[in-house]
C-alpha cells in the first residue's frame, strides 16, 4: 500500500539523519504520499526530472541541486533544524542553470519553505511544518492547505502565483463569515444588525494584523475562549466599549480610539460553539494576503444569504475593475502630474546654477509652492459611484490616488524639500450610492480601513 500522510509524518518527524542520509529518502517518501512519479521513475535520463542536478552558480562555480524538475521547482534539503535561508541563498545561486524554476523549494525534513520565484511579481513564500501537513488548514504563515502548496508544486505551480493565493485566502476568510452570518440569521437575528457586528470582527482580524490592537489581542481572545463562548462574548463587548471612546483600556493594555461609528456602542451577539469554530478558522488564516480589491464582493456575497451560493463563482478582478479606474480617473490625473513635475524639474534645475542667495530660495521656494498647489489640486478631486456595492472600484481609485500624492513625496524628498506635506489624499474625497445593507457595510470598511492597512 502507498505510504499514507500520517505515516509519513511520523516517520520523518522521528527522523535524526543526515542531510545527505535523508534528501532522496525524504523526497521520495513525499512523492509517493502525493501519488507522483519520483525523478528515477519519472525520467530515466535526467533531462527534465532529476536528483542532484549538476548546475554553476551565479559566480561561475559548480554544484548539484538536490531535486530540480523542468518549469515547476528546484529543490534544496539540509539536515534537521539547520538555516533554511542558506539553503534559499544557495539554491538562488543556482536558479539560472535551472532555468529559472516557477518554485524554489527548502526542506529541513520537518519545516518546508515554498517560494515562489514568478517574473514580474514580488516572491511570497509558503511556509509550513509536518505537523501542519497533517492537519492540512490554512495557517498565518501559509494561505493554502500545506498539501494542496505541495500538489499545485508538483502539478501545477501557476496556483501558488501571490495575486492567485490572495483570492483563495479572500475566499476561505469570506466562506468562514458566511458561516457566522447563517448561523446567526437562524437564531433569529436582524441582517442589518448582523452585518454590522461581522464587520467587527472583520476589523478586529485586520487591526490585530497590522498592530492597531496591541500583541495580537483579538487573536489570543480567540483562542483563550475558544471553547467558552460566554466568556469570548463577555470579554468582545468589553473590547468595543474601549474601542469606542478615547483613553480606554483592556486590561494591560491601552485601546486606541476607533472613531467614524464602526464602534459607536458596545452591541454583540451571542456565539455559539460552531461560531466559535468559524471565528477560530478565519482568525488562523494569513490576513496579509487579504486581496482588499475583491474583497467586498466575496464577502458581500458571504454576507447576503441571496448571494452565498455565488460564493465561489466568478468575480470582477481588481485588473477588470483597473481597466475602468486607469482611463477614467488616474490618466488624467497622471498626465497633470507629469506637467507640474517637468516645471518643478526645471526650476530645480534652475536653482542648483544659482549660488545660494534670494534668487536661489526663490526658485526653491517656487518649486515647492507649484508641488503643494498640485497636492491641492489632487486632495480636492471627488469621485461618485452611483453604485458603489461593496466599494472595490473606490478603493482601487484611492489607492491609485495615493500613488500619485506618494510620487510627490518621493520627488519632495529627492530635492531637499519638507516631506510633511500640507495635503493627503483621503477617503473623505469619495462617494458611493447603494441601497444594500450588507454592502453598505462592507464599502464603509473597505475605503475608510484597509487603504492605511494595505500601505
């Protein structure tokens, strides 16, 4: 009988061999776990799927990597416990000669590090242990089931592409308050009601992320009550109670201020078990990959018992929506930019043939004036969606906006100018039109909260 994934992890997990003892070893037990060929009974010859593919280095020496297969991965082991980022470093001096492998791959024969090595993309890696092989869910350090990153490594690794893990990361958090929003609707609760304290929650998940709630509070919450849902419910209003007034505490520590009426009272539902459950397995899920473009449409769908059985269908992606966002508002914005940059160009250049003096300040002081006219100018644009939904076009419109007013702060910065500039583009210059409660909701949290996360 094949080897089974608890037997694999046991075996390995027990495991004290060497690394040159255990690399083949390993791999083959894995491949066969994975019900794939191994390189020996894969191809005979080595050419496209082999052990100890000879390579050069990026420095012109000679080496052998440990595992490589044509187009999917280059493979480095080292033994127990040992620098995993040696191993990346190594098998980065090698990638060249390995024409370039969509996955580069480290193993200590316990923790597996996957990262993906796509042209034109930053890497992300996937990082996972045999323990959490085993229990193959969604982690904070890994956004796929461990054994689902290590099929698409062997199968296909488009999967594993960032932009793509960022939607299926989106879509289990959304699924989870799905769960959470049925389950609470068949207990008799209101929708609007509902929809509001999700997005708590949801706000709680992203201000635990990015430290706006001290030491992961939110998270240890969780897990602390997680087979207490009394407690949990307790200790959550107490939470929004501080949230919601200036100079509060929780406990040892000091809660800031949450204005703008997310937190406008101290109102919860009662979670049950299972809501526990749901609440445990979004909380777990790796929140930095959050995709915020797509994200109000799946969790307005999550949200909306009409919609959840769209959950997984198609949706507009944030390029789709771009193709909109780019010509319509950003060119034109662009193409203002590019003039006042070109005179501010000039008059920098007009300055640096003056010695210091009055009329050198003046040039200077002449650029800086037409750069905070600009910022003006930018910080006063308004843009409407007169059907907002969950407000993924004005988010992507925000966003842009900020990587213009960013190009100027990066220009007042490489000519000696004060970087604390007067203006800053916001979500106040935004408007949206929409009848539906839930994606009400949603567009609230989407354009006021997650443009400062995403930065």
């Amino acid at each position: 009988m094949p080897l089974s994934l608890a037997e694999f992890v046991t075996r390995w997990k027990a495991s004290t061999l060497t690394e040159r003892a255990a690399a083949q070893s390993h791999f083959i037990d894995l491949c066969e776990v994975l019900h794939q060929p191994n390189p020996a009974a894969a191809d005979q010859t080595g050419d496209a799927f082999a052990f100890e593919k000879h390579v050069s280095t990026l420095k012109g020496g000679k080496g052998f990597a440990d595992v490589w297969k044509r187009g999917y991965f280059g493979w480095e082991y080292k033994g127990k416990h040992r620098d995993l980022k040696a191993a990346y470093l190594q098998l980065n001096d090698y990638r060249e000669d390995l024409e370039n492998p969509s996955l580069l791959v480290v193993c200590d024969q316990d923790l597996f590090e996957v990262h993906t090595n796509f042209t034109g993309t930053r890497p992300h890696v996937y990082r996972f242990t045999l323990d959490d092989l085993l229990s193959n869910l969604p982690t904070a350090s890994c956004a796929i089931p461990p054994l689902g990153v290590l099929k698409e490594a062997f199968t296909d690794p488009e999967q594993l592409r960032p932009e793509r893990a960022a939607a299926r990361v989106t879509e289990a958090a959304a699924g989870e308050f799905a769960k959470l929003a049925a389950s609470l609707e068949q207990r008799g609760a209101e929708p609007q009601g509902v929809a509001h304290f999700l997005m708590r929650l949801l706000f709680c998940l992203f201000a635990d992320s990015i430290g706006l709630l001290p030491d992961d509070l939110f998270r240890r919450m969780i897990k602390t009550d997680r087979a207490r849902s009394v407690n949990f419910t307790r200790k959550l209003r107490q939470l929004f109670a501080a949230m919601s007034t200036r100079g509060n505490n929780f406990g040892e520590h000091d809660i800031r201020w949450f204005n703008g009426g997310l937190f406008g009272d101290d109102a919860v539902f009662d979670l049950a078990s299972a809501d526990m459950g749901a609440l445990r397995a979004a909380a777990a899920l790796d929140w930095s990959a959050i995709e915020p473009a797509i994200f109000g449409t799946l969790f307005e769908r999550s949200l909306d018992p009409g919609k959840r059985s769209q959950l997984g269908a198609h949706y507009t992606s944030k390029q789709d929506i771009l193709l909109i966002v780019e010509p319509v508002v950003i060119e034109p914005l662009q193409a203002r930019w590019q003039a006042v940059k070109a005179e501010a160009l000039a008059l920098a250049q007009a300055a640096e043939k003056q010695p210091k003096g009055a009329a050198y300040n003046k040039l200077r002081a002449q650029m800086k004036d037409k750069l905070y006219a600009w910022l003006a100018e930018l910080s006063a644009v308004r843009i409407l969606d007169p059907a907002c939904g969950s407000g993924n076009f004005l988010y992507l419109a925000l966003r842009r906006m900020l990587d213009l007013w960013h190009e100027v702060y990066l220009f007042s910065a490489d000519h000696g100018l004060p970087t604390l500039l007067p203006h800053q583009v916001h979500p106040s210059q935004l408007y949206g039109l929409e009848t539906n409660v839930y994606a009400h909701e949603l567009a609230s949290v989407v354009v006021y909260r997650l443009p400062a996360m995403a930065q």
